[in-house]
C-alpha cells in the first residue's frame, strides 16, 4: 500500500494550491463572506481553467477526472473557505446528474454555458418537512399535456438565485415513497418560482434559499431519465456530493490547524509563546494525527470510486470522520486564539462557523453514521 499521491496528482495539488494563493486569497474569500457575494470572479477563473469540467467526460468537452483528482480539487478549493468549495462543488456534483442520466438534448442546452461558468446547478432535495427523512418529499410534478406543472416548497437550497441557475428538483410524481420521485430540471426565472435568500450564518458567498412553486411550467422533456428514477438518481448524486464535501473539509481543516500552529508560535505570554504551553501542544498534535487520518479515510473512498466499485460505505465514513475532525480543529482553533478567534480578520471564526455546518450539510452526522451501520450488515 502507497500511501503517496503519484506524480501526477501531486503536481495537480500543487498547481491547485498556488492557484488558489495567487488568483483567490484569503481577504477576497473573507470580504466575500462577509459581504454575502458570490466570487464571480474567481469563478469565472476556474470555469477559463476548465475544472468545471473535472466530473464531465472529454466528448462532453469535460476534463473526465476521476474522482482522486476530483478529491484533490474539492480539498483545494476549501483551503480559505468551505463556501468557496460549495460555491463551485454544488454546480460539479448536480452536472453529474445531466452527464449521466440527461437526454442527448439536455447535454447539448446544458453543459456548454456551464462548463463556460455562465449557467449553474442547484440540487433541491429539501423541503420544511423532508430534512434528514429526505424521501418525505411532498413538492408534486402533475403532467399536464406537454408540460410537468409543479406544486410546493423547497427549502435550503443553496445557489439557486443565482443569475440563469437551472435547479434540480425532487418532485414526487406518483405516490409510491421512493419510486414516486423523480428530478426535474427547473431554470431559477420560470414563472410561478418565488425564491428568497436565507440570512444564514454560513453559505454566505454562495447563498440559500426557501421558494415556493406554485403552477410552475416546464417542458415535460425537462425530466432526467424516465418519472420514477429520481430517488436511484439523487444516490448517485450523493456518492460525488459527499466526497467532494469530505475532502472539503480535510482541506480547510488543514488551514484552520496551520493557523493555529502560526497563531500559537508567534503569540507570547508569561514570557513564552503559547506553543511551548504542552496543554496547547498535546491538542494540536492530537488534531494533526486526526487531520491526517481524515485524509486517508477520504482517499481510500476516492480511490475505491475510481476503480469503479460501490463506495457508500467508504464515503459516509469520510464524511463523517471528517466532519468531525474539521469541527474539533476549528473549535480548538478558537481555543486557542483567544479573544482574537472572534474577529474576521483572523479567519478562525469562518472555519469554525462552516465546520459546524458540516456536521449537517449534505446528510448529517447521525444519518451518515445509520449507512455506515447499514452497509455493516446492522
Ligand atoms: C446552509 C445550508 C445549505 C443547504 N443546502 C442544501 C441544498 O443545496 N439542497 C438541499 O436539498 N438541501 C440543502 N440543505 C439541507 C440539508 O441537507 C439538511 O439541513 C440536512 O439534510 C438535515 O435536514 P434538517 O435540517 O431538516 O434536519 P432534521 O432532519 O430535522 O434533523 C435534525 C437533527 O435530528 C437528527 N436526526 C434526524 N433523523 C434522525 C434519525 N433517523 N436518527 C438519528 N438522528 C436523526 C439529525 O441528524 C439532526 O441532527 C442545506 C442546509 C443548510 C443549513
């Protein structure tokens, strides 16, 4: 067993990474956070580098990576900010859904203005009474003659205000629990979709929102695949979302641990530095051996999908795991930065605020734990 990214991948984080230092940033990523703005512009220099490309195959004009790399760019995009990854991870992960289930028309109309960063993907699984229990799903599709009329409300869903986003809807179509849902392409400006951004305290840059749709209209060829496919489908979606997330949060919880290390070594008191302290000494090497442990658990799932194989279980692990490592550093993070921990300028409280996140975003904590336990055999 090599634990070592080859050659090649390697290379690909380190271009990654400088890219992020020099053409992202921290004080742009902060003074997108705080403002609530997507960063248009560093998206649109990961859409002129092709990566949005990264899950599309190359006769789709994608990059067709599999997902190690795959992992490796979630991991770098988080390295300032868990909603920069998001920012660009919720439109990759929901094109998936297109790539692999989209009619030959819905390729054509959809991925050429994605993979050139002017339209985005949102994917609304999420209703007021359908959070972890996600087949709960209520919002019905009716055929109507040559169109799905759509009726209900959606919650949380992260993106889909954005200027010509197209949503991914989960609407129940029959009413059978899981092979009554089916996903339905909705672009953000038909009529009848009233959206309204929510003030949570992360997802700020890319946004979440509640809507209601009330008689909204579409082509009825706006379906994926055939009424009745969208809960297999959304599995699928879930295996690319949840590694993309894991390795998000491995990523920034390297920075958040960095800073931590940087912050104690230079901050002096009691005429010593705040390292020397084993308290604070013993949490930090606690922390890299948990850092580093979460990485592995997310390779190992990246490379069990790219060998083509079932990974739920794989995944789930690392997302879990991850999580919950991202939280503890970004917890002792503030810890350890005192009073200054509460100040933007110092990051910390963005970490912290986003790693709390991760222990519900994308399928909490528990319910990763309640697969986990299923694919034992529990
Ligand atoms: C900022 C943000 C962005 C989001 N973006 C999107 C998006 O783009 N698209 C989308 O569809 N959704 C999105 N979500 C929704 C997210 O996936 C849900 O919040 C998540 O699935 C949990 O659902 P819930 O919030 O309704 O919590 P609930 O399901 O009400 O759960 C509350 C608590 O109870 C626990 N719990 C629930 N059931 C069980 C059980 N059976 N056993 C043990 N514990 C249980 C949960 O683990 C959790 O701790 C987003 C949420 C947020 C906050």
């Amino acid at each position: 067993m090599d634990f070592r990214h080859t050659d090649e991948q390697q290379a690909w984080k380190d271009m990654l990474h400088s890219f992020m230092n020099k053409e992202v940033g921290r004080e742009y990523t902060r003074e997108h956070d705080e403002n609530r703005q997507f960063p248009d512009e560093a998206y649109k220099k990961i859409a002129d580098q092709g990566w949005l490309g990264l899950l599309v195959p190359e006769e789709l004009g994608g990059l067709e990576a599999d997902p190690v790399f795959y992992a490796i760019f979630c991991e770098a995009m988080a390295k300032f900010s868990l909603d920069t990854a998001a920012c660009v991870m919720t439109s990759m992960f929901t094109a998936t859904n297109i790539v692999r289930h989209g009619s030959e028309a819905q390729k054509k109309e959809h991925l050429p203005p994605y993979l050139a960063g002017e339209r985005k993907f949102s994917v609304s699984i999420s209703e007021p009474e359908a959070g972890s229990d996600a087949a709960a799903v209520k919002t019905k599709a009716v055929l109507d003659g040559d169109e799905w009329v759509l009726n209900g409300n959606k919650i949380w869903c992260s993106g889909a205000h954005l200027p010509g986003a197209v949503i991914t809807v989960l609407a129940r179509t029959s009413e059978d629990r899981h092979k009554g849902m089916s996903l339905i392409l909705v672009p953000n400006d038909t009529p009848g979709l009233d959206i309204q951004k929510m003030p949570t305290i992360v997802r700020r840059s890319l946004g979440t929102t509640e809507y209601f749709l009330t008689d909204v209209r579409v082509p009825k060829e706006n379906i994926l695949g055939e009424p009745g496919q969208g809960w297999e489908f959304i599995n699928g979606h879930l295996e690319y979302e949840r590694l993309g997330l894991a390795a998000s949060y491995v990523g920034n919880a390297r920075t958040a641990l960095d800073d931590t290390i940087a912050y104690t070594k230079q901050r002096t008191q009691f005429g010593r530095s705040l390292s020397s302290f084993q308290v604070l000494k013993h949490r930090m090497a606690e922390n890299e051996c948990e850092l580093q442990a979460a990485r592995l658990l997310v390779y190992q799932a990246a490379t069990k999908m790219a060998r083509g194989e079932r990974a739920v279980q794989e995944v789930s692990m690392a997302k879990v795991f991850a999580a919950d490592v991202a939280y503890k550093i970004a917890f002792n993070g503030m810890q350890a930065l005192g009073g200054y921990s509460q100040l933007p300028e110092y990051d910390m409280e963005r970490y912290f605020r986003e790693a709390k996140h991760g222990m519900v975003g994308g399928g909490a904590n528990e319910i990763q734990r309640t697969i986990i336990a299923r694919e034992m055999g529990l």
